[in-house]
C-alpha cells in the first residue's frame, strides 16, 4: 500500500519561500508524475505541478515563475518550493502520485495516492 | 479553455440516485477522474479512465464520458456518499486541471 507523508514550515511570512517535502512508501517511484496540489480554505482544488522520476516538471502556469518542484529519487522524496509568499497562498497543500497514460482513442490521467495534507499560513 | 465546469452543489435522497456532471472541452481527448472529498480530508480517487473504479471504491460507483462532459453516477447513495466531488483531467497544452467541485448532500 503506497503512502505519501508529507512535511513542511506550516507558519510563513510574506516574501518567504514556502517548502514542502513528501516521501513516498511502499512503492516505486518511476513511472508516475509526483504531483502537488493547494486549496484555499473553503474553496477548490488548484494543481500546482508536477515531477517525473526522471526530472522533467510541468508547472500551473499561473504560478510557475515562483514553483520549483525537485525530485531526490535516492530517497523516495520530491519537493515543492513556492518563492514570494503572499496571503494568497494560504492553504491546505497536499502531495500526490500522479499517472497518465493512453488508450487507444483517449488519453486519462488521474491522481490516486494523496498525502494528508499540510496547512500553510501566510502572515505577517 | 482549460476549464472543467461543475454543477455547484445536488441533493439526492438516501437510497435514490445521483448524477454529477464534468464539462470541458479537454474531455474530449482525456478521460476524466473523479475524487471524492469529506470534511477535512484528502481527497479519495472515485472513479478514473472515465469508466474504473479503484479498489475498495463501491460498485454504485459508477462513470460515464460523452463529447466534452464527463458524468458519476451514484445508484442507492448512502449517508457516507456525502462531500464534494471533484473532476480532473489535463487541458489542452498537458497541465493538470480540476473542475469547479460539487458539494453532494445526502437527504
């Protein structure tokens, strides 16, 4: 059964770099997109990027001039670092395994391991 | 548009049936997921590939896919069936998207 634990500074003030870690036990880490999600309190889900064991990152292009998601396969872990914080990154940040692939007509993707979740607060 | 659009929020009676609809125009090359979330928790993947559901996920489950909407189907939801649903797929240029949510209350 795959878990991701996932850790991190819960209390930021503003232009601090937000950083999460996340470990992933009881499975492998290749061939998935490791993934990182927010959602404001009270409101939805926002995906922020995403990681291959390879390396390659794919960004929410809203927030990718300050995203940088790393990926230490030595240790099963893959990281989220969010420069530049304002209040409006308040919220609940979750890791989660990602998969995509192709059938023959249609592409899916889903996320199906998810961490706990870590809240981060923005204040000065 | 990359957007996926939900209904805010539906009703079901306990036992009675339930549709959730998905629509987006990047439905029409990836099949949706769904998660299901409760109060405080994580989310939970419900149903993927459009038509799959995980294990351990009831076999009232159920997904279906059309042009650009996708739909879940709750048949004889239960009292733990309640929370927000939310879709997901990726857009057109490869990002991770996540519909509007639905809020489904049990009656």
């Amino acid at each position: 059964q795959v878990q991701l634990q996932q850790w991190g500074a819960g209390l930021l003030k503003p232009s601090e770099t937000l950083s999460l870690t996340c470990t992933v036990y009881g499975g492998s880490f290749g061939g998935y997109y490791w993934s990182w999600i927010r959602q404001p309190l009270g409101k939805g889900l926002e995906w922020i990027g995403e990681i291959n064991s390879g390396g390659s990152t794919n960004y929410n292009p809203s927030l990718k001039s300050r995203v940088t998601i790393s990926v230490d396969t030595s240790k099963n872990q893959f990281s989220l670092k969010l420069s530049s914080v304002t209040a409006a990154d308040t919220a609940v940040y979750f890791c989660a395994r990602g998969f995509s692939g192709r059938s023959i007509i249609f592409y899916y993707y889903y996320l199906d391991v998810w961490g706990k979740g870590t809240t981060v607060t923005v204040s000065s | 548009s990359s957007e996926l659009t939900q209904d805010p929020a539906v009703s079901v009676a306990l036992g009675q049936t339930v549709t959730i609809t998905c629509q987006g125009d990047s439905l029409r090359s990836y099949y949706a997921s769904w998660s299901q979330q409760q109060p405080g928790q994580a989310p939970v993947l419900v149903m993927y590939g459009a038509y799959n559901r995980p294990s351990g996920i009831p076999d009232r489950f159920s997904g279906s896919s059309s042009e650009n909407t996708a739909s879940l189907t709750i048949t004889g939801a239960q009292a733990e069936d309640e929370g927000d649903y939310y879709c997901n797929s990726r857009d057109s240029s490869g990002k991770g998207v996540f519909g509007t949510g639905t809020k489904v209350t049990v009656l």
